[in-house]
C-alpha cells in the first residue's frame, strides 16, 4: 500500500556543490530524508517507468536511507531502481551506471570525504541522466521545493536484501541489485593498456594503494590485486566500514599520514595512491615524492596518449578556477583550449557532453574524463600506471622532466576549518569591497597586476555564475585565491589557494612552503585571516 504522509519542511535543506550534507543526526530527524527525497522527485516530473541508480559509501546510515528511498521510489512510479549489492557504488562507478544501464538518473548517499559515524556525516546528492551532478538549476529547485513541501510518498513494504544479487519486485517496481565492481572494472579495462601494466608490475614493481576503510577497497582488490597482478596486501585498509575505522577518508598529506611516511621510508614501493570516502578523489606519489593534484592533471594531461583509450588526443582540457594554471601550459603546447570553470564536478558535464574537453581536474584532489560524468579517483591511478608502464620511468623522473618542459606551478591550499560562519562570512565581504582599489598595491617583494571576483559564463547552455571566489593575481605569474568551501557540515571552512610559478629556467627544486612563503603572508595581510578568524595558522595543508 502506497501511504502520503503529511510533513512540513525544513529550513536547511539547501544543496551544496555536492548534494545535501549534514550530520546524521539532522538526518535522523523524523521525515528529514525523506523530504527531501520526495521534493528531488517532485521536480524530476514524470518518472513513471523510468530506471533509478541507487548506491553509497558504505557510511553509518547509508543502509537504512536506501530502504528508504527504494519505498519512495516505488511509491513514486519509477519501474525498475538498480542498486548495489550491499547498498554499494562507488561515486564514479554510479556514474557509470547510470550511462551504461541508460538510466534516468541516480541517488548517491555520500559526504565524500567527510568523516562517517553516528556522530558524523551523511549525504544525499542526485545525479541527472549523463552520470554527472544536477545542475544548479535542478538543485535550486529541489532546495525551493523543500521549503513548501506538505507530504510524501511511501510504499508499506518489507526491505529488500540488499546483500542478495538478482531482481526482486516491490509494489510495481523491479529491484535490481547488481555487482558494484564488475561494470566498474570492465570499464576501467576497456580504456588501460593492462597488459603493460601487468608486465610492469611482474617484473617487480611495487605499488601500495590506501582505500582508506572506504568504498574503492573492493574495486582497488578487483583492478589492482586480481586483474593487474599486484600483490596481495598491495592495496591497505581495503574492507570498507561505516565508521571509516575512526579515520577522516580524505586523501591528503595529513589524513593519509601512513601513506606518505611509506612513501617516503627507507624501502618505500614505487607508487602510492589513495582515494577517498566515495571514491572519487586521488593522490598521487612515487618514492619520495608527491604530485600536488594540480601537477597530476597537467602530467596526466601531457601524458594521456599513452593510455588506449586516449591515443586519438584530447579534445580540451577543463580545470576548476582555483586549481593550478599548470594544465594551461600543457593545453597551449598540445594547441587545445583550456575552460576555467567554478569549483564543482557539474560545471564539466556540459563542455564533456559537447565534447570540448576529454580531461577535467581539480585541485581538491579529484581528475576525471569524458569515461563518465564525475571525477574518478582509481581512473587517475591506473593512467598514472598506464603511463608509468609504458615510460619506464619512476613518478619522480616524469615529474622533472615535466618541470623542465613546462616550469613549475609551487602550489597549496589552506584550509581553516570550523570558522564562525558570521566572521568568514564578512572576511570574504570585506576583501569584495577592497577589489577595485589593489591592482598596483605591493605587498612586500609581490606587486598585484589585478583581482576580481570570479565568475563564469558557461558556453553551452549560457547561465552564468558569479561570486566564485576572490582572485588575487600577481606580476609573473602568481595569486592567491580565497573562498568558502560548500562542502562541510558545521561552520564554514576558508581555503585560501597559493600558487607560486616558477618559469622551466628557473629554480624548480624549492621545497614548497620556501617558495609560497611571501604569498602566504601577503595573504594574510590583504584578508586580516588572522584577525577576522582568529586563526594564527590553517587546520590542515595540502
């Protein structure tokens, strides 16, 4: 029996770049999800008959919130929901189904790589039929849908088993639960040379991948232990747990401590990698070095020839506005254009759906293709590999030779996490209002050549989005860019982008902190961080 159930609406259900998030005991509250579960639905229109991919990260609460929307999806007429067993999906193999299975789109329950736990994050975003993440015009009109919002619909059913593949029929609806892995990793093998790969790592190559307790352990066993060779226990934390094992799954110098003092011990591997909650971020290393994200777009883009699915060349380049210029020099030298977008994977989807760009990156540590419509943090990996196999070369070699080509783009990101929302608020209000006066202001040895407030006319469908962080470009080359992240759950978190560029005849051997170390106090001074945060120093440095 189909039930409507009267509820009235909440205030805070404003999807962010990612999808709604907050704790999971605001999404415990009675009716939270389902508002806005049924207010997606609302605006979706007509789904009758249509197929839903539905999947998580494994976080506490992803279990319970797929029972749930499995009911409402019945109650609302799709025909067929595609779930993964378990209640798995890694973000970008969702992505994947929702293309492959021609779906209408998609239901993902991740916080990425924000904590998980009874006391800590959750997520419900909804993506469209290409595999990438509503637009904003989608998710502004769920968000005003859910503050009108008077009921829902719901089937009264037993759940489904989610542990069992195979169909089942609830209501009217078919649900199908499939191998999370298996589409995922065909694909994977449809676009690597891992015949090269195998031979690299027989003949004694030595990779250690972190699926730090999160969803890409099954996939990272499936690709890297059975399908590649690499040896058993080459990928650690592999057994994705609800909790996380206690571990912030966010693929960064900190939280990945384990990795990098692996990589950078006396009898390190040749390569490390690492992913993260929902498995659509990455980070890089070879034996005693890391590759900023930034780098690892431009190394992938100038590389990505290699690789079989590559070989016909790159359409274009995207990158988000506060990653590094580093991929710009490579799209001049390969004569492709470069889009600067705002931060958030769905500002790609529409120049991916036109075919302008191939390759797409992020400096928050997220690289992807046109293979699907999310970034895909073991994607990165095995074309880092692909290329690995196929140069000869250790990651430390490839990177300097990079360097020489191309110069070099020094480059961090500081994160000031759990700031008063009301002081980040007026830090960023106030730098708006000093643009107009600092093109031409010296801050000790740097001189400003312009800053603006960054905003972006997309080519394709022509919407505009503006007030998309503060850019502060400097005389050769470098800037300092600010804005306030959309995807936490409490406060807000500043991330201020320093990025110092060395010309390839330059000094290219500088440990980073030297290099962005003037940047770094110019930043300070033009936003008062300091004073308007009280903050001496960032929470955390990548």
């Amino acid at each position: 029996m189909i039930r409507i159930v009267p509820t009235t609406p909440f205030s805070d259900q404003k999807p962010g770049t990612s999808g709604l998030r907050k704790k999971v005991v605001v999404f415990r509250q009675p009716h939270y999800a389902e508002n806005f579960i049924q207010a997606t639905f609302d605006v979706l229109g007509d789904v009758a008959g249509q197929t839903l991919v539905l999947g998580g990260d494994g976080r506490f609460w992803n279990r319970e919130v797929i029972q749930v929307a499995l009911r409402m999806a019945a109650a609302n007429g799709f025909g067929r929901v595609i779930v993964g067993q378990g209640g798995i999906l890694s973000t970008p193999a969702a992505s994947h189904a929702i293309r492959l299975y021609r779906a209408f789109g998609g239901i993902i329950l991740s916080a990425s790589h924000n904590p998980g736990g009874p006391n800590e994050d959750f997520g419900i975003k909804y993506n469209i039929a290409n595999g990438g993440p509503a637009p904003e015009k989608i998710t502004d009109a769920i968000h005003a849908r859910t503050l009108v919002i008077d009921s829902y619909r719901i089937l009264d059913a037993a759940d489904i088993d989610l542990d069992a593949p195979g169909e089942t029929r609830l209501g009217d609806m078919i649900v199908q639960v499939i191998d999370p892995v298996a589409d995922y990793a065909d694909l994977m093998e449809s676009l690597f040379d891992f015949g090269a790969i195998r031979t690299l790592i027989a003949g004694g190559f030595r990779l250690s991948f972190d699926a730090m307790h999160a969803v890409t352990g099954p996939y990272a066993v499936e690709i890297l232990e059975r399908r590649l060779g690499a040896a058993a226990g080459s990928v650690v934390n592999g057994t994705p747990l609800a909790d996380f094992g206690g571990h912030h799954p966010d693929p960064n110098m900190v939280h990945a401590h384990d990795l990098f003092d692996r990589m950078f011990g006396p009898d390190a591997p040749d390569f490390g990698a690492a992913s993260d909650g929902d498995g659509d971020r990455n980070i890089i290393l070879g034996r005693g070095i890391f590759i900023t994200p930034s780098d690892s777009l431009a190394m992938l883009a100038a590389n990505a020839h290699l690789a079989p699915g590559y070989a016909r060349g790159l359409a274009g380049i995207a990158r988000s506005m506060p990653t590094s210029a580093a991929a710009d020099r490579v799209a001049e030298a390969l004569g492709i254009p470069l889009h600067e977008t705002p931060t958030g994977w769905k500002f790609f989807g529409n120049l991916l759906d036109a075919g302008h760009v191939t390759l797409c990156g992020e400096e928050s540590a997220g690289t992807g293709s046109d293979h699907v419509r999310e970034k895909d943090g073991l994607w990165a990996v095995l074309l880092w590999l692909n290329i690995l196999a196929v140069r000869g070369e250790p990651v430390a070699q490839i990177a300097r030779a990079h360097w020489a080509r191309f110069g070099r783009n020094y480059y961090a990101r500081h994160d000031y996490e759990g700031v008063d929302s009301a002081a980040a608020d007026g830090l960023i209000t106030a730098l708006r209002d000093k643009l107009p006066t600092l093109a031409g202001t010296r801050i000790g040895n740097l001189i400003i050549a312009a800053a603006d407030d960054f905003a972006y006319h997309d080519p394709i469908d022509g919407s505009d989005s503006r007030h998309q962080g503060v850019r502060i470009l400097f005389d050769g080359g470098s800037r300092i860019v600010l804005r306030l992240s959309g995807t936490g759950t409490s406060g807000a978190t500043l991330r201020v982008y320093l990025e110092c560029y060395e010309p390839a005849d330059g000094d290219l051997g500088r440990a980073t902190p030297d290099a962005l170390a003037d940047l770094i106090a110019a930043a300070d001074t033009i936003a008062d961080i300091r004073q308007r945060t009280g903050r001496a120093q960032p929470d955390v440095v990548t």
